[in-house]
C-alpha cells in the first residue's frame, strides 16, 4: 500500500500547484514539473520508489507514442507535405549541425555531439499546442508550420532513440551484428504490415461486435502494449513498438473509436511522466547554480529560435510568421527526456551534465508561454526597425505595380482561405474589380494564374500603399492570426480614413478593440455560429421565419454592431445611416412572381405597413434616386430599402415568389 499512497499524495498535491499555475497562466505541463520537484527526494521526498514511476512515466511515453502514430495518417501528411518535409528537415538538420558543431569544438567526439543535438533539435508539442489551442492560433499561418515541424521532430523520435546506442559505442558494427540489426527490424516492420493488412481487421471486427466497450479498449492497451515489449525484447524501446501498433491501427476503420478511449489513460500517464522528470531534477544543482542554469537557458532559448527562423523564411514565409513560429519552439520537448535518460544509460551525459539539461529543460518549458505572448511584439518590434520592406516581391512585381495604378474604388482582400475564396468568387459575379493579398507563397504560386493574387502582408501599409489603398472602397480582411487582423486595421485605416473595413475574428471579445482600432464592422465567427445554430434550431420546431428573422436581428443589436449594409453611390446618404446607428440600408432584388411585381410604390404601402422606405431603384443601368410614389417596381429592379434592422429583414421576404406578408412594422415594434 505504500506505493498506492504515495501516488495519491503526488495527485493531491499536482492539484493544488497545477491549480495556482492556471492562475499563472501557465500550462498544466509545467504544474506537473514542478510537482515532481517538490515530490523528489531534493525536497519533500515523498516518493521512495522512484523506479516504480518512472516504469509507470514509460507508459506514458508509449501511450503518447501511440496516439501520435494514430493521428499521422497518410492524408494528414499529404496536407503538411511541404512544411513537413521542407521545414522540419530544416529545423531538425540545421540544430543538430549546430550543436553538434558547437559540442566538437568543445572537445566532444561528433557521435556525442550528435547526441547532444537530438536533445536540442526536439521542442514540447504538449505545451505548445495547447497552448496554440487555447489560443485560438492553430489555423494561423505560423500555426499550421508548427504544427508541421512537430510532426516531423514526432516521427524522427524513434530513428533518435535506435541510433543511440550506436553513436555511443555499444553496439558493434560488424557484418554479423548489421545483418541481424536488418534482419530484425526488416522482420518486426514484416510482421506488423502482415497483421495490419489481414489480421488486425478480422480481430478487430469480433471485438467491435461484441458491443463491449470494455473489450475494445482491452484489445487497443494489449496491441499497444504488447508491440512495445516486442520490440523491446528486440533489443529496441517500448516507444518505437507503440509508434508502430499506432501507425498499424490508424488504418483501420475503428480508429477514432479506439483513439478515444485511449486519451484519458494516456493523459494520467504523461502526467506521471512529466512528475518523475521533476522528480530527477536536483534541486540542489539549481540553488547552487542558479547565474548558471539562468544564462544557459536565456542563450539556448534565443538561439534554438534563430535556427528555426531559417525553416520558415525559407520557404518564403514573411519574418513576421517566421518569428511567430520560431519563439513557441525555443524549448526542450518532452521527448528529449527518454533521449536524455538513454543517453545517461550508455554514459553520454555526466551526471552534473545531465542536471544541467534538466534544469535548462524545465525552466525553458516554463518560459513558453510567455514567448508565445512575446511572439506578436517582438514581431512588430522588427517590423518597424526594417528599413527596407520585408515583402520585396510585391514591390518588384510590375504586375502588382501595374494592378495598384489601374485600381480604383475597388475591393481589397486580405486572406485567401475559405472566406476570401468565397468573397472572391462573389466580387467576380457582381462585376466587382478586387486584389487579394495572401501571405502564403504556395497558394499565390498555385492561385496567381485564375486570380488577382500577390504575395503580400497586409499590416505592413507599403504593401497596401502599392495596392493603390488610398482610392479603395471596401477592404476585407479574413485571415486567422488575430495579431495580424489588428494591425492590418490600423494600417489600412491610418491610409484611407474613408476605406470600409470589415475584418473577420473568431472571438466575440476581440469585436470592440478591432472597432477601436478603425473596423466599420466586424464578424465574430464564435457569434455567428451561434446565430445560425439557434436559427436551425427553431426552424426545426416550426417557428416562423420572420420570427427567427426578428430575434436574430434583436442578438445582433444587443451584442454589436453587424447591419451588413450595402452603401449607395450618395455620400449623404452614408452619412445619414452612419449617424443613425439603429438605421440601415439594404439593396434587394425583386424577383418574378413576387406580390409586388408591377405595383406603384404608394400600392406597394411599404412604408406604411412595413416601416421601410424605398430611395432608389436600380432599372438595369439606370439608378432611379428618391422615386415618387408613382414609380412602379418591375422583376429584376434592385430596390434599396432604408429602416430599422428588424424591418429590413421582414421586409426582404415580400420580394420573393409567393412571399407570405410580413407583419405590420407596429405588430413588429411591438
């Protein structure tokens, strides 16, 4: 029982400092470090068995191994392939370089060299895409190359941790031990495609038909399980053995199934691991060596993030995303743990300096979200030293240069992803000139021939200026940092005080500041999910359209401003709405078979019973402006209706077919 209670003691007191992290702000990673700190024998001493936990911090290596091995699915790589391949080859390939550069000028041999840049080359994916997550940056640009170079360093885990043990001398490289070496993993790789192709989905299928939950999640811990003591028996680690049962079951039809039954055991054993990682640390070592520990991870942190800088910018990513992506993986990952104890087995770290990278490590993984929030600032800081602009391509394109002198009263679109595609297409069925501006350089090269598309960052306003920004009428910006959403406002509004922004974020929060800093109106995408949900919702219960209409329009006025209006070519009249909040202008198409087809507006009694005004008709291209109440409406006029919110919307549905009447505008007051 003893065991079982010292476990205990190490949850009850992993919640109570995980609880003063969160009000830190700081993940739940580090809270379990520094439990493990307290729980070690440097401190409180808690634990008496140190082994038994850190069998039990393998499983939860090998549970971590196994549920990444089930998310790298073919299709999932395709999509990351060039940053993938691009970017975390680079990343990994020039730290390792380095450092072990850095280690044979010290003295070291390069094997050991090399063996000190795998545990330099690896970053924390735990905290740093929760992090992301919690965020809301894992869409962003320099978030998707993140997420990519994780992947990468994820996979390259396993060949790290085989190639220790020859790097160190312990195995000998003989005809005889390479053959069997071949042999062996030739084997194992052999029998897990053999059993993936036809014995994994019969035993799969009788597990699944039983209906047992408890049996599935049996059979997915005994593969798991199971592979790993394989491959350790094979002389290799329990971690390759779970990598491999995950990659063999992310193709079956059962993987989310069984994924999600996984997750929670792989939660509480990472917990453990990451409890004895801080148990390890000497504390000791730490107070005697504080000037120390402090110096070399201030230098490590600055430079792991100027290697990374290389496998973004190379790619043609912008210095601004290159150190967005760069700062988040300025730390030692959790794998470099099991690389570490493994290079401590085979004696290629001393112990004084395996203490030393502990104590690097976990002060470095406690820094990380503070570098996550520097990112934004420190790229802004360089933005404004470069004295040349950081985009050279826009400004040497003579097609962009020949694009902005032409343009005039256009649309400017910042992002071209879901969003932008869509605007895009419908600019070009209204006859609407538009520019798009994209900074990845992969969808400009794919794009640039059926769009006009430049490479370009839209918060940098010599950008905009060449884009002619002073003479466009609406400028969109739709992309996900929402960093860069900011200050593309302010720049935009800073250059054309005249210009109608709308700008897309994804929290309702960030509505008021982007409207402080110039946006006419913003769509929060968290809001609108919402409204559209609910509006589904009770359409399924059979609640009138003009109803839903009515309450959706209410939420909107409560919560912000969002009156989508349609401008007319009057500059009075956009100064009159403008200084009517609770009014708005909205341009409708009288389609045939509509109740008001061929009605004079006095028959039409739209203002009258609807509370809305019609001040101008659009007869193909003749713009009728303040019609008297003679003027007959005709299928395919484009009336424009000035109200409130609500009438607008119920108004909308008398220029429909067999539209059903709108109540009257004092029903709808009321």
């Amino acid at each position: 029982m003893g065991f079982i209670n010292e476990i205990v003691i190490i949850f009850l007191l992993s919640i109570g400092v995980i609880i003063v992290c969160a009000r830190l702000r700081l993940p739940a990673t580090v809270g379990f470090l520094i439990s493990g700190m307290l729980c070690g024998p440097s401190v409180l001493g808690i634990v008496s068995d140190q082994h038994a936990v850190g069998m039990l911090a393998e499983i939860g290596v090998a549970l971590l191994l196994f549920t990444i091995g089930m998310e790298l699915s073919g299709e999932a790589l395709a999509r990351l392939r060039k940053p993938v391949l691009v970017g975390g080859t680079l990343q990994i390939g020039v730290t390792v370089a380095v450092v072990a550069g850095l280690a044979v000028m010290r003295g070291y041999s390069l094997p050991v060299g090399i063996c000190f840049g795998y545990l330099a080359a690896l970053s924390s994916s735990a905290i740093v895409l929760s992090d992301l997550q919690r965020s809301g940056q894992t869409n962003t640009p320099h978030g998707r190359l993140i997420l990519a170079i994780l992947v990468l360093q994820d996979i390259l885990f396993a060949p790290m941790l085989v190639t220790i043990p020859l790097f160190a001398g312990m195995v000998d490289l003989t005809f005889a031990s390479v053959f069997k070496a071949i042999a062996q993993i030739t084997g194992v790789l052999g029998g897990v495609l053999l059993f993936a192709k036809y014995g994994l989905p019969r035993l799969m299928l009788m597990v699944v038909r039983t209906r047992l939950r408890e049996l599935v999640l049996l059979t997915t811990l005994g593969l798991c399980m199971g592979m790993a003591m394989l491959t350790h028996a094979l002389g290799l680690s329990l971690s390759l053995g779970a990598f491999l049962a995950g990659l063999m079951l992310a193709r079956s039809e059962y993987s989310m199934n069984v994924i999600a039954g996984v997750l929670p055991y792989r939660d509480v054993f990472m917990s453990l691991f990451f409890i004895s990682v801080g148990m390890l640390l000497d504390v000791s070592f730490l107070l005697e060596n504080p000037a120390r520990v402090a110096l070399l991870t201030l230098v490590f942190i600055v430079v792991k993030a100027l290697l990374v800088l290389p496998a973004v910018y190379f790619q043609g990513y912008p210095w601004r995303t290159a150190i967005l992506t760069a700062l988040p993986l300025a730390q030692i990952g959790e794998f470099s743990f099991v690389l570490a104890a493994e290079e401590m087995r085979d004696s290629i770290l001393a112990p004084e300096l395996y203490q030393l990278f502990l104590a690097v490590s976990i002060l470095s993984m406690m820094l990380t979200p503070g570098l996550i929030a520097l990112g934004p600032r420190l790229a802004d800081l360089v933005g404004k030293l470069q004295k040349k602009r950081e985009i050279p391509d826009l400004e040497e394109d003579p097609d962009a240069e020949e694009a902005g002198r032409s343009l005039a009263n256009h649309l400017l679109i910042a992002g071209f992803g879901v969003s932008g595609k869509h605007l895009a297409q419908a600019a070009k069925g209204a006859g609407i000139d538009y520019v798009i501006l994209e900074m990845n350089p992969d969808t400009v090269q794919r794009c640039k021939d059926q769009e006009p598309i430049f490479y370009g960052d839209a918060s940098q306003p010599s950008v905009l200026e060449h884009l002619n920004i002073g003479a466009a009428r609406v400028m969109a910006i739709v992309i996900s940092d929402p960093a860069a959403v900011r200050a593309a406002t302010l720049a935009a509004r800073s250059m054309n005080p005249n210009l109608h922004i709308i700008a897309r974020t994804r929290f309702l929060a960030e509505v008021g500041p982007l409207q402080n800093l110039g946006a006419n109106e913003v769509i929060a995408e968290e809001f609108e999910s919402s409204l559209e949900v609910f509006s589904r919702a009770l359409g399924k219960y059979l609640v009138p359209r003009q109803d839903i209409a009515n309450f959706v329009a209410h939420v909107r006025a409560e919560n912000y401003d969002m009156t989508r209006k349609l401008a007319l070519q009057s500059a009075h009249l956009e100064t009159l709405v403008e200084h009517l909040p609770d009014v708005g202008v909205q341009a409708v198409r009288l389609e045939e078979g509509s109740a008001l087809a061929g009605k004079s507006l006095i028959e039409s009694e739209l203002r009258r019973k609807h509370g809305v005004t019609v001040v101008a008709i659009r007869k193909g291209e003749a713009m009728l402006a303040t019609p008297d109440a003679n003027a007959r409406l005709e299928p395919g006029d484009i009336v424009y209706l000035l109200g409130e919110e609500p009438h607008l919307h119920l108004a909308e549905a008398l220029f429909c077919p067999a539209a059903v009447p709108a109540p009257a505008a004092d029903e709808a007051d009321g």
